[in-house]
C-alpha cells in the first residue's frame, strides 16, 4: 500500500520533472529568464530523488520481508503498524 503512494507519487513527480524541462527549453527559444524554472526544476529533481530513494528502501524491506517464513513467537500476532502486540486469549 505505501509502495503504491510512493510509486504513484514519484510517476507525478516524473511527469511535473518533464514538464519543467519542456517549460526551460521554450523558455530558452523565447529569450526568457528562465532563472526562477531551473531553481523550480531542481527543488522538483531533488524531491523525484528523494522518492526514488525512499521507493527503493520500500521495496528492498518488502522483499526481505518476503525472503522467507517469519515464525513470530508463539500469543503474539502483528498489529498494522508492524508493532508485535500479544494476541488475545482465545
């Protein structure tokens, strides 16, 4: 679920990226100052790096998450936060 707002995030950060740069370079054929677009497109190409980073370390805890069986101690089950809690008496 996180990994999917991560991804859907970063795709709209890609997309924002590309039009930035289509932006500088007409920008750059009509002779504007196109100082406040690049300040604008590195604030935006940071924050793509950023997801990209946290995407990446989602994914790699999600796969070693899913390397293998994870005996969890017997009267203990996984709350939703990943905080191990005691189950309830059955």
């Amino acid at each position: 679920m996180e990994r999917d707002k991560l991804r859907r995030a970063y795709e709209q950060l890609k997309e924002h990226l590309e039009l930035l740069r289509r932006r500088i370079y007409v920008a750059k054929a009509e002779r504007i100052d196109v100082r406040q677009l690049e300040l604008e497109f590195a604030a935006k190409k940071a924050e793509l790096e950023k997801l990209a980073k946290e995407l990446d370390d989602v994914a790699d805890a999600d796969a070693a998450s899913s390397d293998g069986p994870q005996g969890d101690a017997p009267g203990t089950r996984q709350s939703r936060r990943g905080v191990v809690t005691s189950a309830p008496p059955a």
